[in-house]
C-alpha cells in the first residue's frame, strides 16, 4: 500500500502536476491521522470496556461486604434490644422490690456484655490500592468514602472506648460482687437479693449500662440504615453499568 502511493507521489512530481501533487499529499496525511484517530478511539474504549469490568467486578464484592456488614448489625440489634429489656426488668424490680422469682434468673444472667462490629473491608482495602476513581459515580463513591473513613471508625471508636469502659470498669465488677453467674446471657443468680436491693450502687451502674446500652442500640440502627442504603445504591450502579 505504501509503495503504491508513493509511486502515485512519483508519477505527479514527474508529470510537474505540483497543485494535483500538494492536494494528493494533503489528502495522505487527512488519511494518516484519521487512521491514528480511529486506532486512538479504538484503544480508548477497550481502556473504557476493560475499567469497567474492573468496577463491576469490585462493585459486587462491595455490595457482599456490606450484605454480611447488614446481617451481622441485625443479629448485633437483636440482642441488644433484648439486653436492654433485661437490664430494665432488673432495674425495675429492685427500684419496687419486687419479691426475686426464678423468672429474674435470666435478666440477671443477661445484664452485662456488649459487641464489636467487625465490618468486611477487603472490597475497601482493594478499592483503596486500584483508586477511589475507579467507582463511575461520585455519589457513591462519596458514600462509600463516607461510611468506611468516618461512621465505622466513630462506631468502632465509641465501642471501645466507651462501651468497653462501662462494661468493664463499671458493671463487670458490680457482677462479680453480686451476681453468681450460673450461665452467661442465659441464668444468673444474686449472692444475696435482700442487701442487693438495698445496694445503691449496683442499681445506678445498671441504670447507666441502660443509658449506654439504648445510645449503641440507637448508633447500630442508624449505621445500618447507613449500611441498607448504600447496598440499594451500589446495586443501582452495577445495573446501570451493565446497561
């Protein structure tokens, strides 16, 4: 193909045909970087195609992260509002006096303990190597920034540095003293319930383990809405992205 257009070139120049010579030249190099242009356009898309397969792919590994994230948070909500209906029958039963029945074994047993949130990042620690840019979309990619920079480092924060201190610094001691665990979270019996109803001490402990308990309840809802959100939102991007 080259040699046919530069005997093309040849047989102009030869025939003195210069005006016809420069428009043919022209036209060459119109071809040239058109051809360059198009290989460029084409090179661009397989980039194109081939990031956003990449997406896809981390997309929904993220979008199990946060699917185990959400069911570990309900079971976490769960059993934390149970913990707190136990700390309050409790409470409530020595603010009355009320009589001790084996029905008290169990709210006695299930007072103390709290949880640690242990979120799936490998989708986040992947997305960080590769760059954030990776997800299409600033909204989400805003949101997901926003949940594992900011709302897991605060609950995470706030379990261990709050939670904890109460759990135990606080209440565990009062349960030692107190209480003879028979199974943990399922029995638990006061050494002596007459002198424990009399024990101001125990009772504002419990009411501050109430406190604390309803705030984490309160804070797991609210990262799990969080959660629940932006599983709907990454879901949404991956079948736009499939498009």
């Amino acid at each position: 193909m080259i040699k046919f257009f530069r005997k093309i070139r040849q047989q102009l120049l030869s025939e003195n045909k210069f005006s016809k010579y420069l428009v043919y030249a022209i036209g060459e190099i119109v071809l040239v970087v058109l051809g360059i242009l198009i290989a460029l356009n084409i090179n661009n898309r397989n980039e194109v195609s081939k990031l956003k397969q990449k997406e896809l792919v981390l997309l929904a590994e993220m979008k199990q992260n946060l699917k185990q994230d959400l069911n570990t948070l309900d079971g976490i909500i769960r059993a934390d509002k149970e913990r707190i209906r136990s700390n309050e029958i409790v409470k409530l039963s020595l603010e009355t006096k009320t009589a001790f029945n084996d029905s008290l074994k169990y709210h006695f047993g299930n007072t103390f303990g709290n949880w640690e949130l242990t979120e799936n990042t490998a989708a986040w620690e992947n997305l960080k190597s590769i760059g954030l840019d990776l997800i299409s979309n600033d909204s989400l990619r805003s949101s997901l920034s926003h949940l594992y920079s900011t709302r897991y480092p605060y609950l995470e924060n706030t379990e261990r540095n709050a939670d904890d201190r109460i759990q135990w610094d606080r209440l565990y001691p009062q349960i030692l003293k107190h209480i003879n665990i028979d199974k943990m979270w399922v029995s638990g019996t006061p050494n002596n319930y007459e002198e424990l109803m009399q024990d101001r001490e125990f009772l504002e402990v419990i009411k501050m383990n109430i406190f604390m308990r309803k705030f984490m309840h309160s804070l797991y809802n609210d990262i799990r809405n969080d959660v629940s959100i932006l599983i709907e939102h990454v879901d949404s991007h991956i079948q736009y992205l499939k498009k």
